[in-house]
C-alpha cells in the first residue's frame, strides 16, 4: 500500500480581486488538481485543532493565524483591507489528497466554508527581520449572530442570513430546534 499525504489549501474569495489561495506549508508554490497556484504561509500551532473543530462542526467561528508570510503579502492584504472591507468575503478550506509521488489526485474536498468577520495583519521585529501574521476570524452559517445593543438575532434573522450565507442548504432549524429541546425530559435509565 502506497503512503499518501494530505494538503490543506484555504480559497480566500475578495471582492473585485483573484482569489487569495495558501496552503499550509513552506516547499514553494502548490499547484492543485484544477491548476489553482497556492502560496506557502505556516499555521501557527492551534490552527490544525481550530480547523478540525470547525469541520467538525464543535466551534462556530475558525481563529486562524498565519505566519511566515512574507511583507510584501501581508502589505498588499493590509492595504486591500484599508480601501475595501473584507468582512465577509467567503473562505474555503479543502483538502487535497497526493498520490505517492506527491501529485494531486482527484479534486480538492471542500470541508469548511464561511464568511471572514474579522482580520488583522501584525508585524513583528526580531533579529531574524520583521515576521508580519495574518489573523483571521471565520463565522460559519451556525454563528448566532449579536447586534449592536448585545441582543442574538432572531429567528426570523438568523434564518434570513443563513439563506443568504448558503441559497442551495435546506431551511435552518436550528433556532427552531434548541427552544424546543429546552422543554423535553429526559429519563434515565431508561428501562
């Protein structure tokens, strides 16, 4: 049986710019199944357990930071989010398997999806130079989203934004759900 390894890629979708596409890794340029170039940018530590919480669907919101970008990068997504807002631009997280001699095989897996909330470029000097991170903040269409007053949107809303974020999934129900869970008993053991 032949070893295989697995990329992970991330689709950061601008408003009126190509799409910004990384992988996590520092071996050059990746080019996927479809011809997709992917610049290298190192996740920080926890961003392998926060990617998984979020395909697993245990977190609402992807805290992903990237570093070993290089300024330029970083410089140009800075300069980008002064002029136009990135909030919610859409970002993808794929999975791409390798054969055994690292080619791609078949199609990128999509396996998250969702809208940037948040971003912040930092840069930080050390001996070695100046290091800049990329820190994003990704809501999925499950984040109860808050208003400005602290209070969660409605049903009605929450239902309104997840028709919005995702047109082809089925109706949320999710609000519809936990109101009625509130009320049931559950016996146990249940004999």
């Amino acid at each position: 049986m032949a070893l295989r390894s697995l990329r992970i890629l991330c689709d950061v979708e601008l408003p009126g710019e190509d799409p910004i596409r990384i992988w996590d890794g520092s071996g050059g340029t990746f080019v996927d199944g479809e011809g997709n170039f992917y610049r290298p940018a190192q996740f920080t530590e926890d961003a392998l357990q926060s990617i998984q919480a979020a395909i697993n669907g245990e977190a609402f919101t992807l805290a992903l930071s990237l570093i070993s970008i290089t300024q330029s990068a970083a410089d140009s997504i800075w300069e980008y989010d002064e002029t136009t807002s990135v909030q919610g631009s859409p970002f993808i997280v794929k999975l791409q398997i390798l054969d055994e001699d690292e080619q791609p095989e078949g199609e990128p897996i999509i396996v998250f999806t969702g809208e940037i909330d948040n971003l912040d470029v930092v840069d930080e000097a050390s001996e070695e130079g100046i290091m800049s991170m990329v820190n994003l903040e990704v809501t999925n269409r499950f984040t109860l989203r808050t208003v400005t007053n602290g209070a969660v949107l409605s049903d009605v809303d929450q239902r309104a934004r997840s028709e919005i974020l995702n047109p082809p999934a089925p109706d949320d129900e999710f609000c519809k759900r936990v109101p009625l869970m509130r009320d049931q008993t559950i016996s146990w053991p249940n004999w």
